[in-house]
C-alpha cells in the first residue's frame, strides 16, 4: 500500500477533519510473536535516572510532565535524564551510573541538537575519567561504598593505553549511546498526531527502548486550537481520544513517558468555560483542578510533574538589576526558544539558578534547585 494510501485510510479512520463528534476511536491491531516476545520481555529499567529529582525511580508506564515557562531549562532538564538514560552502568572500569537504554525523542518544537547531546555525552564521560582518576589516586588499594572506580585493573589499564586510544575509547562510548536514540522531527499537528498514534508500531520490535520523549506535548495547541475546533470543549474531546489511544500504548509496551509542556495560561473555571462555550453543547461537570487545556485524558495518566522556573532570588551576575531585567537577560542568552549551550561556559558565580518542584506519586513533593553545565545539570542544596 502506498503511502499516500495509508495516510488517506488513517485519516478516515482518525476523523481528524471538521466533525469532531464524540466517540470511541477503535483502531484494529495485530501482533506478531516476535512484537509479543518484546512487549512482554523485561525492558531496561530506570530506577537510577536521577536519585535526585526520583530517589525511588521511575516505573514502566510512569508519566512525567516537565511545565515551566520558555528559558526555564526544560531543554537542559531533559537532555540530561535522556543522557542518564542512553549512558551504561559502567565502562572501561568506572561507574557510569546510566541505564543503558533505547530512547525515543520525538521533538515537535525543534529544538533538538544532535551537536549539543554529542558534546553534553563526551564532555561527562570525560569529567567521570577526570573524577575516577582522582579518585584512584588518593584511594590506592582502598575502597568506599561511593567509589567511581568499580574495576581498578581495568580502569588502570585504560589510563595507561595513551591519550589516543582514551579518545578512541570515548568516541565509541558517545556513538554507542547515540545508536539508541530514535529521533523523530513532527513538523505539523497532522505529523505530531500520527507519530503518537504510531508508537505500537515503532516499539513493538525494538525492546531495549525504556523511555519515550516529547518535546513538546503542547506545541500544536494553538492550531488545534484554531484550525480544528470552534470550542475549547470540542478540542478537549479530539485530545481526550488522541491521548486514550497513546498512553494505551504507553502502558501495553510497559515504557515510560517524558515530555515537557509550556504554561500558556491559567486554569479556567466551569462557569468562565460554559459562557464561552456553546449553549446548545451538552457539557459534563468537571472539577477545573483536575486538569487544564490538554484535557481529563491526558492529566489522569499523569504520574509526575515537574514544574522549572529561574530562581530569582539567589545571586546571579545581574542581582543588581530589576527582576524583570535579570529574567529578560537570561532568556536572551537562550537559543531559540530555549537555552543555548554557550551560557554552559560561565563561571560558578555567573550561572542561572533553576528551581524545580516535583509533584510526584503519593503526594510526595519536593523542591530542589540546580545549575546548568557542559555535562548536564548539577544540583544545589535541597530547599525546604
């Protein structure tokens, strides 16, 4: 079947178009053993992506949202659990701490730079080399329970190959990793719906993939928005059956979603939505806390949110400037949209400080506050 084919019969079978009708959307399936073998086989876990923002972990089917404002280093946040995730346990005889899984990244803002998460991996594994040597020195034959170094022969062994072959070394560490992220570019709100809806097919097969992630859930918001529904209530129902069918996906394959999400507004009341709404629309009460414009589906299958935002409040290099100055000043040294790797070079003192409050499974809460750096994010001193 052509593709031009297959594109007609999914949109006919979607019902994208105009008549956004409420109703169960049943999409056939069929698997193959081998896609059955996968589903059910235990895939690489995450319970170590980050002790920080996750001490117990991440379980299959988890969904955690990262919300926060443009410049609040959603990027740099996700970049680094993707690292956490794609880098081995260990290597050449040091700790690495990763999960050695298959990422899928599906990027809907395009703002994705295979450079910046190539520079990001080799610029870790390099300060862990850097770390573990120091380490081995002052230990000698001793050893801590927090020790970098898992295997000194081996470790050793690799200081001692030269600094060419410790380059060669990393090298093949960094394209190892990026072998297993899946990179997929949405261009338009069509594309974004049907590489959703498309997950069954691009995991069933593949069961080193852990973690799927969306950057960002809420990008073609507002030309659904516009092009797609005359009311907020009828775009609520074409998500509420777009993100029924993906998160069925999401579970069945046992995986675990990331994604980031902009706040563009408040919550909106039920008595602000009805007159604003058709009259004539049967609107069923809703509790207005629950969820906000992604609709019920989407916000129920939430296990975790993140909320980022610049702390304003530490010492930064402009603190001597209006509030609203030091936050322009920051978000001008972002890249389009989000941060540029080039305010990674500043000193400490120079750095944004980022807070992040995590919202988690059984009401747990915490805050935490961080810095952005050439290998990823570094935490600061837990707040109360």
């Amino acid at each position: 079947m052509s593709y031009m084919q297959g594109r007609s019969n999914t949109e006919n079978r979607l019902n994208l178009g105009a008549n956004y009708s409420p109703g169960t959307m049943k999409i056939p399936e069929s698997e193959s053993g081998l896609a059955l073998l996968a589903r059910l086989g235990t895939r690489p876990s995450l319970k170590n992506i980050d002790s920080q923002f996750f001490p117990t972990g991440l379980d299959p089917c988890d969904v955690v949202e990262v919300i926060g404002n443009r410049g609040s280093g959603k990027s740099s946040f996700i970049s680094h659990l993707i690292l956490n995730s794609l880098m081995p346990e260990a290597w050449c005889g040091i700790k690495l701490g990763g999960s050695s899984c298959g990422v899928v990244y599906i990027d809907a803002d395009l703002h994705f730079s295979i450079l910046h998460m190539e520079n990001m991996l080799q610029r870790r594994i390099k300060k862990m080399v850097k770390s573990a040597r120091a380490e081995l020195k002052g230990l000698g034959e001793r050893k801590t329970t927090g020790s970098l170094v898992c295997s000194p022969k081996t470790f050793q062994d690799f200081l001692h190959s030269g600094r060419r072959q410790q380059e060669s070394e990393i090298n093949k560490l960094t394209r190892d990793c990026l072998k297993h992220l899946l990179y997929l570019k949405c261009t338009d709100s069509f594309q974004f719906t049907i590489t959703l809806l498309s997950l069954n097919e691009l995991t069933q097969n593949r069961d080193n993939i852990s973690l799927v992630v969306i950057d960002s859930i809420s990008a073609f918001y507002w030309y659904d928005r516009t092009y797609k529904a005359g009311t907020w209530y009828k775009l609520e129902q074409h998500y509420n059956r777009i993100f029924k069918a993906f998160l069925g996906h999401i579970r069945k394959h046992k995986l675990v979603l990331l994604t980031s999400r902009q706040t563009l507004f408040q919550r909106r009341s039920l008595k602000e939505e009805r007159k604003t709404s058709n009259q004539n629309e049967d609107i069923e009460d809703f509790d207005a806390t629950d969820y906000e414009y992604l609709g019920r589906e989407w916000a129920s299958g939430v296990t975790h949110r993140i909320y980022l935002s610049i702390d304003t409040v530490g010492e930064t290099s402009n603190t001597n400037l209006p509030q609203e100055q030091q936050v322009h000043d920051v978000q001008d040294s972002m890249c389009q949209g989000e941060e540029s790797f080039s305010i990674m070079d500043k000193s400490a003192k120079e750095r944004t400080t980022y807070v992040a409050e995590v919202n988690g499974k059984n009401n747990m809460k915490n805050k935490f506050s961080f810095t952005i750096h050439e290998d990823g994010i570094r935490h600061l001193v837990v707040k109360d």
